[in-house]
C-alpha cells in the first residue's frame, strides 16, 4: 500500500473503500440471541477487555480482526462455529478466510497481524463494562444537522457505540498509509465520544446554538466518562484522545479520515438501499440462486409477473 505523508499525495487510500463500505453493514447485522448489532458489540467486548487489563496494541488488533471477518461471515464468529463443532483447526480456517476474502488490498504487514491473531484463538480477559458503553450503545446519532436549516432523521439511527466501533475500525486499517500508530488512533477512536454517554446528540445545529456553553458541557460530560476507568487506563486513553482535535499528527489524520468515511457511509447506505433495483437484486446479486428449484422459481415468478 502506497503512504501519504502530509500535504504530498492523496489524502486517502481508494483501494480500500469497497473494503470500508462492506465493514460498514455491521452497525446493522443482528442475529437471535445477541443483543444489538455485531458493532455494538464489538465496542462492548473491545472496553472488557481495556478494563480487564489486555495489551491496547492486542486489543486494537482482536477487535479489528473480528470485524473484518464478520463482514462476509456475520455471527458466524469463534464462539459459534466452536459451539457447532467444529475443530480448532477448522474454526481458524473459517475466520481467516473471512478474513481474507475481503482484505486484499490491505496494508500486508497489518494483514499478517491480523491473520496471526485470529489464528491463535486465544479469548481475551473480560473486565467490567463501565456505564458509559451501555449509555452510547442508547444514545443514538443525531443524523444529518446544519445550523438554519431542519435536520433530516434517517431511521433506524445508528449509536454512538456503533460510531466509535467503525471509526476504530477504520483508524487500523487506514494507520498503515498515514504511518500512524493502530493502537493510539484505535484507542481515540473507541473513546472520542465520551462525551456523548451524557449528552443527548443534536448535531452541529445543537452544538452551535450552545455556543459558549458548549466546550464546559462537553469537557465536563467526557470526564464523567473518564471517571469510569481505573487511573492507569484513564491515563492511557486521555494519551491516546490527545489526537483528537486536529490533523496535525499521523494519528489525528488517520483518525479524522475514519471518522469522515463513517459519518458519510453511514447516509450513504440509506441512499444506496433507496435506489435499488431489481436489476441488481436478481441479476447481480442471484436473489434466487443456481440450484435444484431455480427453473421452477423463474416460472412462478414470471407467471406471478413478480417483480
């Protein structure tokens, strides 16, 4: 993968974005018997395993790894495939090539360490949950907002949970090309709405009509966030956050590149769902697919004239 030094080149890496796009469904794959979305919980099991006292760097690299290979594998995860019998080395199989067939053009070092770590199987610690994962699980994202203007609600909502999960995503796999650090960038990430656990989201209108009210609001509401960890982890992840306000840094860009791409994918997708066709739906996609039946599907659907 070709780097981006600042101010020379582009500013992002276009070979990823389908990559990006495809991660992003999993702030909306659900499966029976697990609550919220796979990046909802994600999040959750990425703050169990800080509070547990797992390595950031290990956690940065679990979390991302789990999330690539959902994206074609959805709850088809470790603790399934496991559950359903398969052998250790069967399981491993099954991950890495989710793994794989949608990482092609990442970064390969990154990707080695990906596959590394899905490959060893080992469960990370879990440790409590502080309150603020359940509250930004709840809070949901305020949707397209500017000052003047009416804001405009695309339902379901995404959360606040799910937001900073893809953003950490995003930050490891878009570090490599920026040269920043996964681990700092992750960690900002998973922590730059702290502030949002508390503060119901009105979006930039609501922001911008606090005015001066704002900055107090946000610095005090993040620290009630802040207040929830154990000092040494506080002190790492008020480190890492030291990113956040600008671009100056390697990891401020990687950063605020992933949180760009998730805030417009996110309405991306409402579009994307709106203007589907059937052209695509039974022709690209094989809705009803090669098998035993399908000479029989096409006629019922022709003589039903369906679509």
């Amino acid at each position: 993968m070709t780097t981006h030094d600042a101010g020379e080149g582009p500013a992002a890496p276009l070979a990823l974005r389908d990559l990006l796009v495809e991660v992003n469904d999993l702030k909306r794959v659900r499966s029976a018997g697990r609550i919220g979305s796979i990046a909802e919980r994600l999040f959750a099991q990425g703050w169990s395993a800080l509070t547990a006292g797992a390595p950031p760097d290990v956690v940065a690299l679990d979390i991302t790894a789990k999330a690539l290979a959902a994206a074609r594998l959805c709850d088809l995860d470790d603790a399934f495939l496991s559950a359903a019998g398969l052998t250790d080395e069967d399981v491993t199989g099954v991950l890495v090539a989710g793994l794989e067939a949608v990482a092609g053009d990442l970064d390969d070092d990154l990707l080695g360490s990906l596959r590394d770590r899905l490959g060893s199987r080992a469960m990370l610690a879990a440790g409590p949950l502080p309150a603020f994962v359940a509250a930004l699980a709840h809070q949901p994202r305020a949707g397209v907002t500017c000052p003047g203007r009416a804001r405009i609600l695309l339902e379901p909502p995404e959360n606040h949970a799910e937001h900073c999960l893809m953003v950490a995503v995003y930050g490891v796999v878009l570090s490599p090309f920026y040269r920043a650090d996964p681990t700092v960038v992750f960690l900002a990430a998973m922590s730059h709405h702290f502030h949002n656990a508390a503060m119901p989201d009105a979006g930039f209108t609501g922001e911008m009509l606090l005015g001066d009210h704002l900055a107090p609001i946000m610095a005090r509401t993040t620290q009630w966030a802040l207040d929830e960890l154990d000092p040494s982890l506080r002190e790492t992840i008020e480190r890492a956050r030291s990113v956040l306000p600008d671009d100056a840094t390697a990891e401020g860009r990687a950063f605020h590149a992933a949180d760009a791409i998730d805030r417009v994918l996110q309405i991306a997708q409402h579009l994307r769902a709106a203007s589907l066709t059937m052209e695509t739906v039974l022709g690209e996609m094989e809705l009803v697919h090669a098998g035993p039946v399908k000479g029989f599907h096409d006629r019922v659907l022709r003589d039903m004239r369906i679509p």
